[in-house]
C-alpha cells in the first residue's frame, strides 16, 4: 500500500503556490436518492439522481501581501467570479494533484476567514464549492 505523507502537500493557483497554507480537504462527491415508492409497494425504493462534486477547503498562515494567491481568492469571493479548471490545484505530493475537472468551475464561498493569536501566527480559511464536474486526479510527468 502506499501511503501519502502531507509533508510535500501544497495549494497553489495555477502555478504560484497560495502562501502560508498548511491544510487542505476535499468533502469527496455524494449522489443523491430519490424516493421511487408507489402504492401498494412495502418498502420503500429509491433512484440514483444528480452528483454533487462536493466542497473544498484549505488554510495556513494570513499573509496579506500574497497577491498570486490569497488575494485572488478573496476577490474571487466578493465578486463572485467562478475559477475555471485548473486554477486551484491541491498537491498530494511532488508530482500528483487534484483539480476541477474541464467542465466545472469553483466557486469560492469563504475567503478571509482570518484569526489573530496574541502568542502565534495569524491564521487564515478558504472554501469552495465544486460545480459541474467532480475534482480529477492529475499524475505530472
């Protein structure tokens, strides 16, 4: 089996590394059910309906003057720009990463989500939502 370590994870836009950052998830994607039941029936019955491909999030250190990455993602968000394929990439290591899919697009539904520590770094959050396709696994040669 072969087992990912998040040391060489990382979070960029398109090619610039989004700075600071030092988690990131995927939510993965659900299908919906939908009731089919009819009278007479005994229990119920369901069908398979839409997929959703899910949510992500990532955060690490506040860093205001990261114009290549966490300030696109919070103007993204306040002027609901969607980002295309390929914009958001999220490392699982030096040479593989997951990104929207070529239908899809994100939208970014939290940006600046920023907490101050008086004894530590100020910390920031990011999340967005999956649209029209599902994250795609990219291996790079």
């Amino acid at each position: 089996m072969a087992s990912k370590s998040g040391f060489a994870a990382k979070v960029t836009m398109g090619t610039y590394i989004i700075a600071g950052m030092g988690t990131w998830s995927m939510d993965g994607v659900t299908r919906e059910t939908i009731e089919d039941t009819a009278f007479g029936d005994t229990i119920k019955s369901y069908v398979f309906g839409f997929m959703d491909g899910g949510s992500l999030s990532f955060d690490g250190n506040y860093d205001p003057a990261d114009s290549t990455g966490q300030v696109i993602l919070n103007s993204a968000c306040v002027n609901a720009s969607a980002l295309g394929s390929g914009s958001i990439r999220l490392y699982i290591d030096n040479t593989s990463y997951w990104t929207i899919g070529s239908t899809g697009e994100l939208l970014v539904t939290k940006a600046n989500a920023i907490t101050m520590d008086k004894n530590g770094l100020g910390k920031v959050s990011f999340s967005a939502k999956i649209s029209g396709s599902e994250m795609v696994l990219v291996p790079v040669a």
